[in-house]
C-alpha cells in the first residue's frame, strides 16, 4: 500500500507541473496573440485613397469613379445616377468574356 501512495504521490506532482506549464504556455500565447492584434489594428488606416493604387487610377478613370461610390450608402445609391452607371460598366467589364490573351474587352 505504501508503494502504491508513494507512486500515485510522485505522479501527482509530475501532473501539477505539467498542468503549471501548459498554463503559463497557454498565458504567453494569448499575451502574443493579443499584442498582435492590437499591433495590427493600430497601423490600420481607413483611408479609402489608399485601396486604390494610383497607376490604376490614372490608367482607368473608372478606379476613381468606382473609389467615389465605393463609401455610397444603398440610399444614396438609388439617387446617384453616376454611380449606378459606374457600378453597371464595373460589372460589365468584369463579366465581359475574354479574349485569347486573357484580358478583357
């Protein structure tokens, strides 16, 4: 019997250093992911100028257009005429079939 308490004993403390480490592992690991994120979130910017590359823009005047209506809320959608005709060239050009070299018409 004595063996068997000496046994289940020493088992015992192996599984409290193990629980210990997985915890402080566990800890880290969260600490890290929530440095990161919050890293992350302060070298975001909202800037819409920044999505649209400015050789696109220039290339297509249409990018600028389509940067514009990108913010419209559906209201306003419904009285911009511009950016309802904006919106149907950008579908039209991107459900155009394509040539043999793969660009659109």
């Amino acid at each position: 019997m004595k063996t068997w308490l000496r046994h289940n004993g020493e088992g015992r403390n192996e599984r409290d250093a193990a629980v210990r480490s997985f915890l402080r592992f566990t800890t880290i690991a969260v600490a890290v992911t929530a440095i990161i994120i919050v890293i992350g979130e302060a070298s975001r910017t909202d800037d819409a100028s920044r999505d649209v590359a400015p050789a696109v823009m220039k290339n297509d005047p249409l990018a600028a257009d389509l940067a514009r209506c990108r913010d419209v809320t559906a209201e306003q959608l419904a009285a911009d005429d511009a950016c309802r005709r904006v919106w149907a060239e950008n579908r039209r050009r991107f459900f155009a079939p394509t040539n043999k070299t793969g660009e659109a018409h």
